[in-house]
C-alpha cells in the first residue's frame, strides 16, 4: 500500500516542502527505543478510530510476563478496557514472521488470568521498590477523570479478562505483507473475541540534515483504507537518548454516552429481546439498583457499604455468579446451590464454571437456556437481598 509523505506548507502555496521518511535501520532505533517511545506517548496509538468506546489510553506496564513470553505493552482505560500491543521493525524479517502468533498467544494467556492475579501483577511491575500504589491510582493520578468510577472499572475489566475482549495493534517501522494477509484470516476467524490492527509508525526529519528533531506518524494499515492520527516531537537531548514532546489534542476528554433500557433491547439479537425484558422492567421496578454503562447493564443490590453487582449483560453475553464472591455476600451457600442446580442442565455454563471464566455467550445458548440462567439469577438475588 503507498503512502503519501507529510507536507511542510508556508502561507504561499508554492513555498511548499515535502517530508522525507527516514528508515530505522541505524543502531539510534531498536524496538526497545520504539516501545519507549510508545509507552510514553500512547496518543500514537490511533485506538480512537478502529474503538471510539475505549476511552483515554493509560499505560500500564512494559514487558508483562505471561505464559508464552512478555507482552511488549499493555495499557487500559478509565472503563476497564485494555489494549496489547507488539513492536516489531521491518530489519526483524523473522520475528515480523512470528509476531501474530505471539500476540494471539500472549492474548490466550492474559485472559486466563483471573482480576485479581492481573491487578497484582500490574502493581508489582508499577511499584518495584514496594511503594502503595494501587491499580485504581495507576489508572487515575495526575488526570482530569471526573467520571472515573471503581466499580464500573472493575467490572469491565473483568469481562474484558473473563472474555479475552482486547484492542490489539501490531506496530512498526513497516508491516510487512503476509502480516497484513495474515491479519485479515485473524478478522474472520469466528470465535475470537479480540480486535487486531496493524499500524506502521512513519518518522520523517523536519530539517534536512539534522536528525532531530522527527515527526512521528501513525497509519492503520488496511485493506480498504487508511487513517492518520495526530503527531508526536522527539527532541533529542543528550548524547544517546531522544526526548518526546507532545503536541496533540485530547479526544478522549469526552465523556461517553450511557445506554438505557430501550436502547439495550435494541442492541440484543432477535427473540433474546423478548426474553429479557420482563426481568430488566421488574428489576427496574423493584429494589435494585440499575447501573447503565456504554454497551450493558448491572443490576446492583446494597451490600454493606455499598452497592454491590449480581449480573452484568451485554449485546452479545452476559455474566454467571461465581462462587468464589460468596464471601462477599456473607456465604449464602443454600441459595447458592440452588442457582447452580438450576443452571446444571446448561453445557454451556457448566463449561464456563469448569474453566473459571464468568460470562456466557447468546449465540452458544438455547432461547430456554437464557430465560433459565435470567429466573435462577432473579432468584439468588432475592436470596441475597
């Protein structure tokens, strides 16, 4: 795919300059010196074009350890999403091979990992020397989020876990073609559960015959189009490491868009409509209280000094209650049992019982099998209320 260079434009048109892509082929650039660069500056990442949902991009962690290696980056929002990613340059011909298949593994491994054993791990790279810092502080400090909230953060990100729901970006100097042919068998693939997009990361010199300072560009790489986003300033100062200077405007400053009831049913696959509306109008009715996200809901009962989530529901799934949060609900092992031998019947939520995960997927269930997990979830939250 071509690709236009930057032009320099002065207020006469013909006192134009165009830009002169560099290559990153010289020892000054490796793929450590791009992941920096990325990890500090995550507005490289164009996540707001292929995920206008996600929020604003926080870095998290370099180099987080998993089963099958280290992913490169990861980051999150203020919702609880999370977005992977992977650094390879175009003079790496051989890991630019492997690389797809790292990322998918990597993805495999991170949603096998429960919340807690995340959110420890993530603390543990963030605070090396021990210090006191949190997930939920890693996430907020130093930023305007006036619509931060803990609780609707943690639910997301466990479904995002329990789901492998990931933005995923493979990033270089270049994306070599079979990664791009590659990546469009990935998009087809029908049980994956994960967004992946390539993007090449073009740097040009602002004067001619100075190496600093470089304009950073992004480009989605894609079959039928391309998108730029903003650009970044590297100032180099020193004698072997380049500072960043951003200059770009906040798009995620918005705050996002609630759902409602009637919105939701819309967005449900047909006949599943139907089965969940008389239990959304009755929990609507009735003691709990409904938390609205982008996409789905909650309903919330008051447990102890807050209010605390018995099912979340989305477009496409919807979660099961675990036994392992009985604790936080005083133990109510009787009602408990009984949930689960309504639902024993179901393969499907014996699978994601047997395998630690929380949520169910519509298109995996019987219209029957839904309205059964809907009435057994109806009755544990009247137990547990």
């Amino acid at each position: 795919m071509g690709q236009i260079n930057p032009i320099i434009v002065n207020q006469i048109p013909d006192d134009a300059r165009p830009l002169q892509r560099i290559s990153l082929d010289s020892n000054q650039f490796n793929e450590d010196w791009l992941q920096r660069l990325l990890f500090a500056n995550p507005q490289l990442l164009p996540i707001n074009d292929v995920a206008p949902h996600f929020g604003q991009v926080i870095p998290l962690a370099r180099e987080f350890s998993v089963t099958a290696g280290a992913i490169d980056l990861l980051y999150a929002s203020p919702l609880g999403n999370l977005c992977l990613v992977e650094t390879k340059l175009w003079r790496n011909p051989e890991a630019h091979r492997t690389v797809l298949a790292q990322i998918l593994d990597y993805a495999k491994d991170l949603s096998r990992m429960s919340y807690t054993d995340f959110r420890a791990k993530v603390e543990r790279i963030a605070n090396p020397r021990g210090l006191a810092r949190d997930l939920f502080q890693l996430v907020s400090a130093g930023r305007s989020l006036p619509d931060f909230d803990s609780i609707t953060f943690e639910e997301n990100m466990r479904r995002a876990l329990g789901t492998g729901s990931f933005q995923m970006f493979i990033v270089g100097d270049r994306i070599r073609p079979e990664v791009a042919l590659l990546s469009e068998i990935v998009g087809t693939a029908p049980n994956l559960e994960f967004s992946l997009h390539l993007v090449e990361l073009g740097f040009y010199r602002l004067h001619d015959k100075e190496d600093w300072p470089l304009l950073a560009v992004p480009i989605i790489v894609g079959a039928t189009h391309e998108v730029t986003r903003g650009v970044v300033k590297i100032r180099y100062e020193g004698t072997t490491q380049p500072e960043e200077d951003v200059a770009a405007s906040d798009d995620d400053a918005t705050s996002p868009t609630r759902i409602n009831l009637e919105i939701f049913l819309k967005s449900l696959p047909r006949g599943v409509d139907e089965i969940f509306q008389p239990y959304l109008e009755r929990w609507l009715s009735g003691r709990y209280v409904i938390f609205w996200g982008q996409s789905g809901f909650s309903p919330r009962l008051l447990y102890g000094k807050r209010p605390k989530t018995i099912v979340d529901a989305y477009p496409a799934f919807m979660s099961l209650f675990l036994e392992k949060w009985l604790p936080d609900w005083g133990n109510p092992s009787e009602p408990y049992r009984e949930y689960r031998e309504r639902l024993k019947s179901i393969p499907e939520c014996q699978r994601v019982f047997s395998e630690g995960k929380r949520y169910v997927f519509y298109n995996r269930l019987r219209p029957e099998d839904i309205r059964m997990i809907l009435e057994a979830t109806d009755h544990l939250a009247d137990a547990l209320g």
